[in-house]
C-alpha cells in the first residue's frame, strides 16, 4: 500500500519539476522574510532569481546547526508567532537547544509525512501502535502520533520511561506496532524477559524504530529477540521531525526520501563539495513546503549514500542508506576514523556478545588510546580465565581487521553499562583537544 | 560423582566480592569452598555452596553473569607426596588439569582439592580404579 500513491510514485522528471517550483518558492521567501539568510545570500552573491535549475542550489551558502544557536530562539522563523501553532527544541547537550517552529499546515504536512511512513511500514487504520517515542520537546513522541492518528491507527501515547507499565500495556493492549528508538526496544525486551514475559509471543509485528545510528546486525537481532520486521525511520527535528525518510516493508533496502518535501544532497564534509549521487557523504536537506521554519542546505552531519533506483515497492523517491553514523560521531584515533556503529557490527558478529559496549577515547602521551568496554552475558562466561582472555584477544582481533584500530577490550559485568531510556550514550571521549 | 560448582564474573573494583558474598548471606546460603582466579582487569570467583540453585537465582537477580560447571573432588592423603600421587596418575592417562584449588575437611584428617579436568568423566574412573576417594556431591555440599 502507498499512502500518497500521486506523489510517491511520480516520474522522476515530474518529482524534480515540483522540487524546482517549491524551491525557487521558498528561497524567494526566506530572502524576503528572515535577515539571516538575506545576509547569507547576499555575501555569496546570490538572488533567488539565480535559482533556475535543481543544479543552480549549490550556489547557496549552507546553513549549520551553529547558524540555528546563533539565532537563539525563533530568529530563523519566516512567519510571525501569530502562525506558529508549536514548538519543538532538540536536546542541546551543550548549550541552549535549537528551536523549531510549525504552522497548523506545517503540522498537517508533518503528519501526512507521518502517515506515509506508517503505511510504508504495513500499517493502516485496523492497527494499534505502541509510541514510545518521548512526548515533550523531542520531536519523536508527537511527530509520531499526529502520523497515527492521520492514519486513523489507534495510538497509545506511552512516550518513555516507565519500562514495567510498557511491558504491560505491549502484553494487554496488544499493539501490532512499536515506535521507539532500536536501543530503547532491545532495552525493553530485556526488561521483558527478566519479567519473565515470552516477548516473541506479543502480537508486535513491526517496529518504526530511529532517531540514532544502528547497524544491520541489531536489527537482526531486535527481529530474533521479539519476532517483529523492524524498520528504519530517520528524521531530525531541524528538517522536521521523524518522516522524513522511511524504510519500506516490501524493499527493506534503504529509506525513501519524501523528496516532494525535501531535496537532498550528500556532501564532502571537509571540503562541502556536492558528492556524486551514490556516494557516501554527509547529507544537506532543504525544505521545499516548510512555512515557519524554512531551512536552506542544512548540514546534518549524517553520514549516508543515495540511491536513486525505484524500489520494487513501486514509489519512486530516491533511497538512502541506512545512517552509518554522524561525522561528529565520527572518532578520529590515530588517524583512523571509526563510527560507534563500526563497533558495534564487530561485536555483534561475535556469537553470545550483547550490544551494550561503551567506546573510551583517551590520550596517552601524544597517543590516542581506545578502550571497548563490553558486558559479559552468561552466553560468553567460562569459568577460565583463558577462555575469556581469548574472548578479548578475539574481539581486539576483530576489530583491528575491519577497523585498523588497536583497541583495548576491557570485560565488565553484565547490566552495568548505562541503558539511556532514549539515545544510547556510546563514546566517553577524554581527550582534551 | 561429579561436583557443581558455580562461578561468577567480577570486575577488579572495590566492593566487587563482598556483594556477591552479602546476597549469599541474605539468603542463607553457606559457601564450601572458594577460589578467586584474577586478571589486572577482573575476576573469576569459583564457589562451592550448599544450594547450587537459590545461589544462582539470587546472583543473577543482583545482575551477576553466574556459569555451572562440573567439578571433581578428591580426598588426598595429608602426607608428603599426596598430591603428586594423583597428578602423576592423571599426567600419564594425558588428561589435564584447567585448574584446581584445596580445601580441609572439618575433621583435619584430610585435605579435599576441587579439580577442573579437560575430561572430567576419565579423570574419575581413572582416580576411582586407583583407590583414590573421589566425594559425591551431597558429601561436598554438605561436609
């Protein structure tokens, strides 16, 4: 089934005449309505008359999450407050947050977009979802149930936290389909089994899981442990929210891109040179229909590949990879860049090991230092010491092979590594540079 | 004639043995015999205990990773050349010993060694037909 069958199947040449209209719409209107981007535009030397072509939108300045701080709190809103209907904020770990604004239209698109991906996920209005995304400043929870009720699903507002009344309700309600991040799912079907509740026999049958990097391998695993099809959902709540690219059921290869509302482009992070389509890079979003809070070549610092091949599911939108990561998650040790997400495939292609690690970045002397610390689970326990030596030396092995990184791994006992109800905390990083 | 034994993963951190040793004690549970492998980095604590399954249940409720794992216990003559008696037996059937640990029985007459063998079903017929004493596990459980 496809939600907007007009617009997610539309011609490629037709999805980029409609891209270039609402482009050409919007970058007139932020020039005329928000200074910074007069500003910016004007010290590029470029009008929004110069926009004739898909082509001509790398002659405009990126915008980057510094630019969205530095206009602490609605200074980048197009529209006067009297149209904003809501307010969202990141989580700002350092410093003041970023502020998000929507019109009562941008929230309907929002939950279209929503929709959409619900149905790209199998849903439709006989289903009942459990959304444990948080409700509050974080997109996540209400993006999320908007989209369902759009649908006409029934939601249950969960939102997060409260592990045994999640555990309750997924048994009593029945829903057929969980919203969450992936560690916060896996989190719960471990809290389930200590409960002693058979987690598999749930009438769970996907999960819409985002909003931080994971790897193949934990999918795998979130689809053993509880017998669902889990799939990929990513958003942010600069661009939007969640929706803004879905993984579909029938292709399970790559997340289609709602590139009637978006253009995206991948970029070298070092250089901001537009990459090639298929080539990995950092991702840059515009916004083509946003009112309140437009955003021009905004730098994610996603990491990921496009893939413009229609999918076997028939809708036409460009894919793009699974996040590899976030070039500020990006490590650099000795040289060597590594992704969390690297290392966590390393460990979960160790049969028995759990994907509950925590990365310590460290500097001895002018050297980088890289401790993997890993839970010990019964499943790789021995009572001798060679045997869980050899454990390490393998997982020291496995990743200076796929990595080339020397990393020191370091067993610790089972349920200690913090357990985020929301993001996973992966990298203590303690370098001072 | 096999023994269980339980074992528990520790990382080197102060406080590490005694919670094990506090949950063991809240229930009620009297350890036989221990022995602390260790690394500069963590741990295994080895145990005899009078109840192998209220053990494991109340350490694995405190979040340890507890393993079970059979070992023999042998009676060795408390005199010169006691051990060496059965090592010198074992080294010539080729089976090897991961690791081994002694303790007294109550009465002093005798030491009791906890042995891990590579094969653990050879090592006991060969002790048994060699006159050496090897103990039930009620007998250990309960000396």
């Amino acid at each position: 089934m496809i939600y907007n069958e007009e617009f997610e199947t539309l011609p490629r040449e037709a999805i980029e005449a409609l891209q270039l209209k609402r482009l050409q719409q919007v970058v007139g209107r932020v020039y005329h309505t928000v200074g910074f981007y007069r500003k910016a535009f004007d010290s590029a030397g470029v009008t929004p008359d110069d926009i004739r072509s898909l082509d001509d939108l790398k002659r405009l300045p990126f915008t980057c999450k510094q630019d969205l701080r530095d206009n602490y709190p609605f200074g980048l809103f197009s529209v006067p407050m009297s149209s904003i209907v809501r307010l969202h904020a990141s989580s700002g770990t350092t410093g003041k947050p970023t502020v998000v604004g929507y019109t009562q239209r941008d929230v309907e698109t929002w939950a279209t977009l929503m929709a959409r991906s619900f149905v790209s996920a199998g849903l439709n209005k006989n289903d009942i979802i459990h959304n444990a995304y948080g409700y509050g400043l974080f997109t996540g929870g209400l993006g999320a149930h908007y989209g369902a009720e759009k649908l006409g699903a029934s939601v249950i507002p969960m939102s997060g936290g409260s592990t045994k009344k999640q555990i309750m309700l997924l048994q009593d309600f029945g829903p057929t389909a969980i919203c969450c991040t992936p560690s916060y799912l896996l989190f719960l079907a471990e809290a389930g089994k200590e409960m002693g509740v058979d987690m598999k026999s749930l009438r769970l049958r996907v999960g819409i899981l985002g909003a931080e990097p994971w790897s193949g391998r934990m999918r795998e695993q979130i689809e053993r442990e509880l017998d669902i099809t889990a799939l990929d959902i990513y958003g942010l709540s600069e661009i939007m929210g969640p929706g803004v690219a879905m993984e579909c059921i029938e292709g399970r290869n790559g997340l289609h891109i709602n590139e009637d509302h978006f253009i995206v482009e991948t970029i070298d992070s070092a250089t901001g040179e537009v990459l090639p389509c298929g080539t990995p890079g950092e991702l840059v979003f515009t916004t083509l229909t946003k009112e309140a809070f437009p955003l021009i070549r905004y730098r994610t610092k996603d990491i990921s590949r496009l893939m413009p091949q229609v999918c076997k599911c028939g809708r036409t939108f460009a894919r793009m990879e699974r996040i590899s990561g976030r070039s500020d998650d990006m490590l650099i040790i000795r040289g060597v860049n590594v992704f969390p997400s690297q290392i966590e495939s390393v460990l979960l292609g160790i049969d028995g090991l759990e994907p509950h690690y925590l990365l310590i970045v460290d500097r001895d002397g002018s050297l980088d230092t890289l401790e993997v610390q890993v839970e010990v689970s019964e499943k790789i326990f021995s009572d001798e010491i060679r045997e869980l030596q050899n454990m390490e030396k393998r997982i020291t092995k496995d990743i200076k092979d796929y990595l080339g990184v020397t990393a020191k791994v370091k067993l610790v006992e089972p349920n200690t590594l913090e357990r985020i109800e929301g993001k996973a905390q992966r990298v203590l990083d303690k370098r001072n540079i | 004639m096999k023994v269980e034994q339980i074992s528990i993963f520790l990382e080197n951190k102060p406080g590490g043995l005694s919670s094990v040793t506090r949950a063991l004690s809240d229930a009620k549970i009297n350890i036989r015999a221990l022995s602390l492998a260790d690394t500069s980095d963590f741990g295994i604590l080895r145990l005899i205990v009078d109840d192998v399954a209220t053990a494991k249940e109340v350490l694995n409720d405190q979040g340890f990773a507890v393993g079970k794992t059979h070992v023999v216990a042998v009676e060795v003559p408390d005199r010169p050349g006691g051990l060496n008696s059965i090592l010198e037996l074992l080294t010539g059937k080729g089976i090897n010993v991961e690791y081994m640990y002694a303790f007294v029985e109550r009465s002093g007459e005798n030491a009791v060694i906890i042995f891990r063998f590579d094969s653990t079903d050879e090592a006991i017929e060969a002790l048994q037909q060699n006159g050496f004493k090897v103990l039930k596990g009620e007998q250990v459980y309960g000396l």
